[in-house]
C-alpha cells in the first residue's frame, strides 16, 4: 500500500485488527472447550452471573483477556480494568475503595487484572480483605504460575481456571473470521495454505497470528478495494518468532524436567530435541551440564561407571568453548545417556539411608570402628575388636559395621542391567564369604 493507502486503511479501521475482533461473546471465542463447552463449569457461572473470584492462568494470546471482557458483557457487574504493568497500586486502592460503596448499595463490581503477577505479593495484599468480605470480585490474568507468583492467602480464595495454548486449527478460525469480518469493506485474497502457514508460525497465540495478517495486508498490494497477498510479503512477515523461554520461570524447570525424563526413558531424539528447545531459548550451557552430572549417577549410576566420567568431562568442556560450540558436547551426553542401562539403586540406596540417618542420628558408632587417637580412648575400649580386612585371604571379614539397630538393613541392591550385573555377582560373592 501506499503512505495514502495505508492512512486510509488506518482512518477504516482505527484499532489494531486483534482488538477490533475481540470476541462480544462465545460465538467468535474459539478454544477453551473445556470450560465454556456447553455444560462446563466457567461457561454455567457466567450463564448464571455467579462468577467468583479468579485467576486466569495461561499462555499468551489463549483467550484470557477476551474472557474477562464476555464476562464484562454478560454479568451484571460493574467491571473496572486495570493492567498490572501501568497502574500504580493506589489508582487500584482507591477504586477499591468507591467499590465499597456500590458493595453497600448491593451492586457487584468486578475487578479485572491484567498479568497480575507483575505486582509483587506485598502489593497483592491490598486485594485480599476486599475479596475476602465480598466487596470486590478479582479476575486476574497471568502467563506466570499462580503457585508461584500470588500470594498464598489471596490464591486460597480464588478459584484458579488453566486456559490451554490454543491449537492451529483454533488459529486458523480465527484468521478466518478476520478475513470474513476485520477488513470493513476491503476483501482479502489469500488462499488456505498462507493462512495456514500464518496459524502455524503463531505457535497458538491468536494476538500475535492476528498481528502478523495485519501487517501483512497492510504492505500488500490493494487495488479497487481488493488486497492481494503478496508472497515474498508473507515470508518476510512470518520471519523466526522469538523461542518463548524464561530461564526463570515455570518454563525453564518443566524442560529440564522433560530432558531428564526423555533421558530416563531411553529417548534420545526427544532428549535432543529438549536440549535444543532449552540452548535455543538461551538457557545457561552449564546449568544443563550440571544436570546431566546429577543424571549419571541418579539414573545410570553403576551400570555405566563411564557415564559420570563422560559428563563431567562435558561440563569442563562447556566451560571452555561456551555456546554456540558446545552445544554438540551436551548433545553427545545426552545421547549417551539416553542409551546408557539405567538403574536408580544409587539414588535409593541413599534415600532409605538418609531417612535412617535422620530417624535415628543417635546410633552410636560401634566401638571396634571408633578411631583410637589417644592412651584414654584406647583404655576406654575404642577399636578393640577391630578386623583389619587386609590381613585375611579374601581381603573381607564378618564384622558389623552397622549399629545393633540397623545390622541387617540392606540399601543398596544393584539391578541385573549393564555393568551392574557384574556388581551384583560381586556383592553376592562378598556376602557368601562373609557368612562363610
């Protein structure tokens, strides 16, 4: 378009395309079936005007927002918005407080916040006596864990609904009924395919799908009120959106949570592809190859001794070259791992004996295992008894190293997999002869 066109589209259409089309009510509002579907709890509330206090919780571009604006149009409330990124908590105390009055004269006011997370729990404070005693009805929305991010008092008193990514085909919709309804008097020639490719590319944000048809009808060419899609427009507009990665977020301990299991499970191409999802995003190289050392011994431990070998090597590796380089360094661990025979008896071992170690901290050490430092210790029978295992033929003797209590407790019972079978015949070896 040219500078005169573009002001003329823009003259039409005066909001961006997303908000024009924003949903009045569910018969636009795609997704989230499982809580508007006919029948379902959310969809009966609003149905009802019974709506209590909630937090919206889900992904960018999920619907959230347009949520609480049908419920804005369908309930008899007063709805007061508010975003979290430029209202200063007292704008938000004192509409609270004119609230109170309306709460007195039987009218309910409904007070929506857009990513709530963004005020810390201290500021979040201010909402818990109001929604507590009924004064105001507090719809939050947020992309950020509310176990991790609302306060705990406040949390406890809202009903919390997950909002799921909404799927391509939920996008495709979408950008249908843009094209049918967001143009005003401008008819759209793009074909199914783009608007698939557009669907794709949005990774189930409807905002950022939505965006990016505007842009690129508005740099395409228009004649007698007819848009065509250009093609080298619509690549140069779906260019490689930015990986949604929070190092510190939620995000970033379900990936490792994902690498860790893919690895678990013996699955190297997921495990790959988590790793990668994790290095992309900007994901600290060592932070991964910390884990990986951890891996080795809780989830291969003896039944490859070179796997903790092989992961420590990658650490010191990683801290060498850095990224980009390293990446293929981590991905070798992680395939090796992945092949790698598991066994967790390490881990076990360790954690039934820490929860004797601390049921029963009191065991005394037996007297034959006590170091002898001095003449008083000697006397008072400090390692008398003791076998020194060097001087019998099969270098093992039958003395208890294990309080009276625990003497027959057994915490480490290797798996029949990789070398661990040989540790097994081993151990089983040591037990014969020391009942022999």
């Amino acid at each position: 378009m040219t500078l005169e066109q573009q002001s003329l589209f823009y003259s039409e259409t005066k909001k961006p395309l997303a908000e024009r089309l924003r949903p009045k009510n569910f018969s636009t509002f795609y997704g989230q079936e499982h809580l508007v579907a006919k029948n379902k709890i959310l969809l009966e509330m609003i149905s009802k005007d019974e709506i209590p206090s909630m937090i919206f919780w889900g992904p960018p571009g999920c619907g959230k927002t347009t949520l609480a604006k049908i419920i804005s149009q369908q309930t008899q409330s007063r709805f007061i918005e508010f975003s979290a990124v430029n209202t200063g908590i007292k704008e938000v105390k004192d509409i609270i407080e004119k609230s109170s009055n309306d709460s007195l004269l039987g009218t309910k006011t409904i007070v929506f916040i857009d990513e709530i997370h963004r005020f810390n729990k201290l500021q979040q404070d201010v909402f818990l006596p109001y929604v507590e005693n009924g004064t105001i009805i507090l719809i939050g929305a947020t992309t950020e864990n509310p176990s991790f991010e609302i306060n705990n008092a406040l949390l406890s008193r809202m009903k919390v609904f997950i909002l799921n990514k909404l799927t391509d085909n939920n996008i495709l919709e979408i950008l249908k009924n843009a094209i049918k309804n967001g143009f005003d008097k401008l008819q759209v020639d793009i074909n199914e395919e783009n608007l698939i490719l557009i669907a794709k590319n949005a990774n189930g944000d409807a905002r950022y799908a939505l965006s990016t048809l505007e842009m690129i009808i508005l740099n395409s060419h228009k004649n007698d009120n007819i848009i065509t899609i250009d093609d080298s427009i619509l690549k140069q507009c779906l260019s490689k959106k930015t990986l949604m990665y929070d190092k510190n977020k939620e995000l970033h301990y379900d990936l490792i949570s994902a690498l860790h299991k893919s690895m678990r499970n013996s699955d190297p191409d997921a495990a790959i592809y988590w790793l990668a999802r994790m290095l992309e995003g900007g994901e600290d190289p060592l932070f991964i190859a910390r884990r990986l050392i951890r891996f080795a011994s809780e989830d291969v431990g003896l039944a490859s001794k070179s796997a903790l070998e092989l992961a420590v090597n990658a650490y010191t590796a990683c801290h060498y070259i850095g990224m980009p380089e390293c990446n293929v360094v981590l991905a070798q661990v992680v395939v090796f791992l992945s092949l790698c025979p598991k066994s967790n008896a390490l881990h076990t071992a360790y954690e039934f004996a820490k929860k004797d170690a601390n049921n029963d901290s009191n065991n005394s050490v037996p007297l034959w295992l006590r170091n002898a430092a001095t003449k008083l210790m000697k006397e008072a029978g400090y390692s008398k008894g003791y076998k020194y295992a060097h001087n019998y033929d099969e270098g093992i003797t039958n003395m208890q190293c294990m309080p009276d209590n625990l003497k027959d407790k057994k915490y480490y019972n290797p798996t029949d997999r990789g070398e661990e079978k040989n540790l097994k015949e081993i151990l089983n070896n040591i037990k014969y002869l020391k009942n022999k």
